[in-house]
C-alpha cells in the first residue's frame, strides 16, 4: 500500500510583507493549481508559490507494543 501521496500548495505573498496565509490552498491536480495561482496573481500579490509537498498516512496506534 502506497502511504506516500502528494498535493500542490499554493499561497500568495506581498513584498516586505510576506506570505499571506488567508490565500494557502491545497490541491490534487495541478492544473487547478495553476488556475488559481493566476486568480491570486490578478487580485494583486506581488507573487505567488506553487510547490509540491509529500503527504504520509499512518496510525501511530500501530506503533504501540500492548504486554
């Protein structure tokens, strides 16, 4: 079973300002990703990140030893 799945983040920031967490999202598909990377850009960041990140499932019960 593959645990090891990914999502594309996308956020948009202001010069000196930074990021602006309010604008994150994550998404399945890329193209969606791209769609609204251009929506931030339009409504007036001074940039934008799109970037892929690692998603790992697991249970830590699994770990527990029960004696």
């Amino acid at each position: 079973m593959n645990t090891n799945q990914k999502v594309y983040a996308v956020i948009g920031g202001y010069d000196y300002e930074g990021e602006s967490f309010h604008s994150l999202r994550l998404f399945d598909a890329f193209s969606s990703a791209q769609a609204y990377s251009e929506t931030l850009k339009n409504e007036g960041f001074d940039y934008v990140k799109l970037e892929v990140k690692d998603i790992f499932f697991g249970s830590t019960i699994s770990h527990l030893k029960i004696v």
